[in-house]
C-alpha cells in the first residue's frame, strides 16, 4: 500500500501562513513597550576559533568591595617589569645598607598559593590571587599604605594546585587595570572602582592552549591597546581596544605555535614599532600598528618550559635566555628593504648563563641575572662571564629588579640581598630573611621607597627607603 503523500502546492502555502502569524504574534508581544538588553562589552563571542559553547566566566563575576583606603603616593610600579619594561624602577632614594634585622616591614597580606607579583599605582597594590574556598579567582586590590583590602572582582573557575595557581603581574593605568588568570582569562576592570569593563576566555574564544602550570603571561598595555599572545590557530597575537574588550587585530599563526609562560615585549628597531614573544616553538616579531607579521626564527625554542620573556638590546639585538639546560641565546635582527633578517650571534652554555625563571636586566652595557646553578651572574654583550655571586649565595628561581645602581635580588627561601649594581665585581651589600614561607618567585615590585616581594602564600610590604 503507498502513502499518501502531498502535493507541494498544499503544503508551502499553509507553512507561510503558520510562520507569518508566529512572526506577527513575536512582534506584538515585544513591541516598542519592551525594554532592550543592554550590551556589555565582552559578551559577544569575539572572531576566533573556540566554539563559543562555553558561557565566559568572567562576565559572571561579582564585585566585592572592602574597608581599604588607598594610600597617599605616586610612584608606580604599573605592569610586569616595571614602567618601561627593563626590571628598573625610577630613581629614588633607597637605603645602601641595612640593620641587621633588615628593612622594617610595614605590612603583609595572606594569599592563595602562587606567585602572582604585585602592579602599584595611585597609592593602590593589584594582585591576581585565587581563592580556594569558592574556587575563583580574584583579581584584589590593597591599599599600599597598610595592605587592608579595598575590592576585589571575582569570577568562578576551578584550578587545582599545580605548583601554585596565580602567577601573573596585572597591567594597571589611570582608567583601567587587566590581569589574566590561571587558565586565560581574561579581565578588564575600572582601576579606582573595580567595576568590571570586559573579560575575555582566551581559550574558548580563540583557541588558545593552557600551558603547563598554568598561565604566566601578563597582558601589555600600550596606548590604550591591550596586547596578548593567544597562540591559538588563527590568533598568534593579538590586540585588543583597552576601554571596550573589541578586538583590533590577530596576527596569523601559520605554523601553529602555543602559549608559553613569556610575555610580550615591546621596541623599536630600525624604526618599526613591533612587540616581540617567545612561543613554544620559535619568537616572532609583528607590528605594533596592526599585528601583521614581520618575522620569526626557529633558532631558539625551549623543550619543557618558556618562562624568561625576550630582552631588547639597542642595535636590534634580542638576548633570549631560559631554563631545561636551554641556556642562552643572541639574535641580531636587521632589516633589509623589505626584509627582516634575523641572525645568531652566538649561544651560551646553561653554565655560562641561563636564567630559568625570570628575565634578566639590562644596565649599563651589561646583562644581569640567575644562571642554571642559581648563582647570579653579570656577562658583558658578547657573552663573555664578567663575574658571579660568591660560592654558597644561590639565588635559585627569585626575583631581582634594579634601582638607582641597587639590585635587589630574592632567593627561593625569602632571603632577601642587596647587590651593587656594578660590572666591576659582585659586591654584597646587606642581606635580610624578608619572608618565611618557601617558593619566593613572584616578580618583585618597588615604589616610594616600598618594595613588595612575596613567598608562595604571604605578600609583604618593606620599607627600603633611604632615610
């Protein structure tokens, strides 16, 4: 027996006439009495390759607001390595020498274990934390003057302890501070207020890759651009409008490389503005104007773990150094007419020079930093060793920044050092144990005379101003 089918004359009509009145029916019902949904910026799914599946975290946060006064200052320590990106804050007037129970410490504040480093400005302290209880991270601010809370933005996500969770530095201006988590997200809020601008989810939006041991990446921000390295498949790079979360550009990524732990560094060379990072596989250079590509080498890639981010050197020389007995490596990069050309100059063996963790600093001529045995070492432009630390003063995976010709340089314990910043030969000034706990390896921060340095779950302020 055959069905009965029916004829397409009977059947298209009808449907037209259904969809018309269910159309009609949608209109009246939200005409022009119905109130519009505001949109908040970052919650479009912005042009990527995640499939857009999963709600964005961030934009379920919660603002909580505290006691906290801001403190009464104007020095900055405003991103990752400082103001001008060189670990080297502005000059000030700082002790030469301690007691010997060392700097007086004006406050210190618990946290969630990490080794996220701390971003000053107006008088405020941000730090990327994250709280185990409601397992969220917690983008926090902190009076400078005595460490008591002022706000914090929250959103929910889960991370386990994986030697630590936070380990970011947030980027913070007038308007506007941004921090990125354990598993790259991303947030922008207002830097006084806390209220939140927009957040991103670098993963589900485009892609990227968590890497091992979690996110280290902080965010750069550079004329009201917000720059981040995704290293997802279609986004290597990219930039993003700091007032609005609107993505600006994308750099392609033609051989697929990953997140690392390195940050994005920008400089200028030959007269091109570009930001340079280290991938999982290579380091690229692209143009700080609109993302586009202008070169990348192979030269230098890290088996394990990317930390060090690149050094920019006058001339166009880019020092790239890391840990896994990766040691270091001289790039001289050159353009020649339309071309970039990138160049080795030479590679150092880890015994020579290898920072593992953080970048070193520039100064004077003169690289400073950790090499592989922890043992802090100062190597002139050519590579050649000009001097390291004593026998028996290891420094291991701390934090070091400079100040009017000072070092200040942690150890893996809190065994804070005071060294001369000279190539002439390692000189120590002082010493003091500055924390208690163990897994010193947060990028230290230093502003009016106040350096902030902390272990894996307690942050402290120190006073090291002269007097």
């Amino acid at each position: 027996m055959r069905a009965a089918v029916l004829k397409p004359g009977f059947w298209i009509p009808a449907a037209a006439v259904t969809l018309g009145c269910a159309v009609f029916g949608l209109w009246l019902w939200s005409g022009p009495g119905r109130p519009l949904t505001p949109r908040v910026p970052g919650t479009d799914q912005a042009p990527g390759t995640g499939n857009g599946s999963r709600a964005n975290p961030v934009l379920a946060g919660k603002l909580v607001r505290a006691e906290g006064k801001p403190g009464e200052f104007t020095g900055s320590w405003p991103q990752f390595r400082g103001a001008s990106h060189d670990g080297i804050a502005t000059a000030q007037d700082l002790a030469r020498s301690w007691s010997g129970s060392g700097p007086r410490q004006i406050w210190a504040a618990d946290l969630g274990d990490g080794y996220a480093g701390a971003a000053v400005f107006n008088g405020r302290v941000y730090v990327m934390d994250y709280d185990v209880a409601h397992k969220q991270d917690a983008l926090r601010c902190l009076s400078a003057a005595n460490g008591a809370e002022i706000w914090r933005y929250t959103y929910p996500v889960s991370v386990k302890r994986n030697h630590g969770m936070s380990r970011t530095v947030p980027t913070v201006t007038e308007h506007y501070v941004v921090a990125m988590g354990p598993k790259c997200h991303v947030v922008c809020v207002d830097s006084t207020s806390g209220e939140l601008r927009w957040g991103l989810d670098l993963v589900n939006q485009f892609g990227a890759t968590v890497p091992q041991w979690y996110a280290g990446q902080c965010p750069l921000v550079e004329s009201n651009v917000v720059v981040l390295a995704p290293g997802g498949p279609k986004a290597l790079l990219m930039g993003v409008k700091a007032e609005t979360g609107e993505v600006l550009w994308q750099t392609p990524n033609p051989r697929g490389w990953k997140m690392t732990h390195s940050s994005v560094m920008p400089g200028e060379i030959d007269g091109q503005k570009m930001y340079v990072y280290c991938a999982n596989n290579g380091v690229v250079g692209v143009a700080a104007s609109d993302g586009a590509l202008l070169w990348d080498t192979t030269a230098w890639k890290i088996s394990i773990a990317t930390v060090p981010s690149p050094l920019l050197l006058p001339g166009g020389r880019i020092f790239l150094s890391g840990g896994y007995n990766a040691g270091s490596l001289m790039l001289q990069l050159r353009k020649n007419q339309d071309r970039w050309e990138v160049q080795t100059l030479f590679k150092l063996d880890p015994q020579v020079f290898g920072a593992t963790q953080h970048t070193p600093i520039f100064y004077q001529d003169h690289i400073y930093g950790v090499r592989a045995d922890g043992r802090f070492a100062c190597i002139d432009l050519e590579g050649k060793t000009v001097w390291v630390s004593d026998p028996g003063q290891q420094f291991g995976l701390g934090s070091f920044l400079m100040s009017d010709g000072l070092i200040f340089a942690m150890n893996d314990s809190g065994l804070l050092r005071l060294i001369q910043a000279s190539p002439e030969k390692y000189r120590l000034l002082a010493q003091t144990q500055a924390l208690t706990g163990h897994e010193s390896w947060a990028p230290l921060a230093l502003a009016d005379g106040r350096l902030y340095a902390r272990d894996l779950t307690r942050m402290v302020c120190l006073d090291v101003a002269g007097r």
